[in-house]
C-alpha cells in the first residue's frame, strides 16, 4: 500500500489533492471555517471513496496549521468508513455499523487496523468500539478534533465518532504509542472530591487539588496550566500509566482533559528526555518491520505546543521521516486501543 499526502494553507482543497489518483481511502482535516465546504467539495472530487475528516492540523514533513491537509491510502487497501452517533448518551445504539463493516472487509489483527476520528465522550467511546475489535484483535489509533464536527463520507456529524477500517492487503499492521513522560520521585495520590462528568478533580490525599501541585513543583496558579505540559498527573492502569492533562484551574480544585475517579491512584509525572525516546521509538519499528510503507500518527497538542517551544518539532517530523511516508494530525487526545490518553502520539504502521 502507499500514502499520499497533500496540503494547501490557503484552504484550497484542489491544491491539496493535486496528484491524488484512484485512493482507496482519504482523511480530511481542515479549519473551522471552511470544514462544511471542504467535506462537500472532497465528496464531489472523489465520490463514494471512504472518507473521514475532523478540524484540526495535520502534517508530513511541514505543518498545516489552518490551512487543509489530505491524507490518503491506495494501491493494495480495503477500506470502510462510518459514525458511531449519540457518543454523549449511548453509542452502542449504532454498533451494528461496525458489526457490518468489520465483516465486509474480512480484516483480522495481522492486518487491518481501526482510526478513529471523535468529538468527545473519548472513554466511552473507545470502550463501545473496542468491544467489537477485540474479538478479532484488531488495534485502533486515533483522536479527538476541534470544534465538536467529525465528517465520514460526505456528511458531518456532531456529538459522534467516525472511524474508519483500513486493511492492508499487501502487509502487516501495528499500532504504538509513545509516552515521553516518566513517574517523579515517589509522589503518590488518591483522588476525591471528582467530578466525573466535567474532569474535576477536588483533593489529593485529602487536600486541595490545586495547593498540592503548587506545592510540590513551586509555581504560582497562573503557571499551572503550562506546566503540564512538563508535570502531567499519570493515572495507573495495570502495569501502564495514563497520562492526564491539567486543562484549568476551578477555584482549588484542577479540571482535567480526561476523567478521574473517585480513589482512583494518581502519580505525578515528569518530562524525560523525548529526542532519545522519539528515536528509541524510530528503532522499534525500524527492528519490526524490515520494510515500512507507510506511518499516520497522531500527536497530541500539548506535544505539538512543547515542541515548539523547544523549537523541535520540525526536528521531529524529519526524524519520523526516516521511517518513510510518514503523515498524521494534532489531536486534542489520543486514543490506542481501548485507551484514552493525553501528551502521548500514537500511531499505526504499514508494512
């Protein structure tokens, strides 16, 4: 199989399918301003060709911030795309869609793969969907957009997640995830006082959420929102760790951009050194697979603003390149499986 990448930052879909033929499969992220159109353009340019789409950046070896990115995959891929609706109340309501879709390409876990594009609602989401792959063992990477739209052929939907099923006729598949962050010292906390609906979190270890961060890293309130991006909070998950992200400070307590429980186990996190675990990653795939055709990825945004600020994602993007064609998105979380994550980068690998 091959990927196709095509860009215009200047919002023209035309440029940016320029030299696309014959896709068997195409990805669409676009501005909040010109998404409704560019999902009725690219459906008159490619009708019935599988197709999902979200707001949001995208990325080869450049960045389009605002502008409108198409990725795309053909020569040897079976593809199915749909929407899971109603994701805020009770997406099991379509699974018989995926049922259906899962069946009609045959794909199996050797080489066929689930992205998935979402508006919110990530955990349940993902757990609805997982219940139907993991029967087969079939992996899924994917995020959330911006804006609360998602596109799946032709149409746009709110309130829903699109996905689409990709089997690699010519070669294996295998999904990552890379997590740049390790455990700080031997700091250890118990969650109370939670909100779950609105990712609050009130107290650690009985105090006020807010105080112990401060306390701990030495920082004033107006920091704590950037400092995540170096001291996550990690959720504990069997042997993995979760990484959760501080979105705003409410009055002493913390809001989050992903749920945490009542007496569920916190640890704080810190940054490790991510060139050395970008090329660690790099030579992982490098050792699985003697031949890679194609990488889509999706790396968070807090990633994507810490990269920057070190004047290193450029830098990033030509070291993934060496593992080929190598295209994704800046995602608002990461989804690897079952998992909703924050500050990670997941991504699926062609062989």
């Amino acid at each position: 199989m091959k990927q196709f990448f095509g860009m215009s930052r200047q919002g023209d879909l035309k440029e940016a399918v320029r030299g696309l033929s014959r896709p068997e499969l195409i990805m669409m992220f676009s501005n909040d301003k010109q998404f409704e159109s560019h999902v009725s353009e690219l459906e008159r340019i490619f009708p019935e060709v599988p197709s999902i789409g979200c707001i949001g950046m995208s990325y080869d070896t450049k960045v389009v911030e605002k502008g409108v990115g198409i990725i795309a995959f053909y020569d040897g891929v079976s593809a199915a795309a749909n929407v899971l609706e109603q994701v805020s109340v009770m997406p099991v309501k379509y699974i018989e869609r995926l049922e259906k879709d899962l069946k009609r390409i045959d794909g199996s876990q050797n080489d066929t793969v689930c992205i998935d594009l979402c508006t919110g609602n990530d955990a349940c989401v993902l757990t609805t969907i997982y219940s139907v792959l993991k029967g087969k063992r079939i992996s899924l990477v994917g995020g959330t957009g911006d804006a609360g739209k998602v596109s799946a052929n032709g149409r746009i939907y709110e309130d829903a997640v699109v996905y689409a099923l990709v089997k690699n006729r010519k070669g294996r598949v295998k999904a990552y995830k890379e997590n740049i962050y390790h455990q700080m010292k031997d700091y250890r906390f118990i969650a109370s006082q939670t909100d779950k609906a609105n990712y609050v979190i009130g107290a650690l270890n009985g105090r006020p959420a807010k105080q112990v961060y401060q306390d701990i890293l030495h920082i004033s309130e107006q920091d704590i929102t950037t400092q995540t991006f170096k001291n996550p909070f990690g959720k504990l998950n069997g042997d993995d760790i979760c990484i959760v992200s501080i979105k705003e400070v409410k009055g002493n307590a913390l809001t989050c951009f992903r749920q945490v429980n009542d007496s569920d186990v916190l640890v704080l996190l810190e940054l490790g050194n991510y060139k050395e675990i970008v090329h660690n990653t790099i030579r992982q795939i490098q050792q699985d697979f003697r031949q890679v055709s194609a990488v889509f990825s999706v790396n968070c945004l807090f990633r994507y603003l810490l990269f920057n600020q070190n004047h290193y994602f450029q830098e990033y993007l030509n070291d993934m390149s060496r593992l080929g064609s190598h295209a994704g998105f800046v995602g608002y979380g990461e989804h690897y499986n079952n998992r909703f994550v924050n500050q990670s980068m997941t991504c699926v690998v062609f062989e």
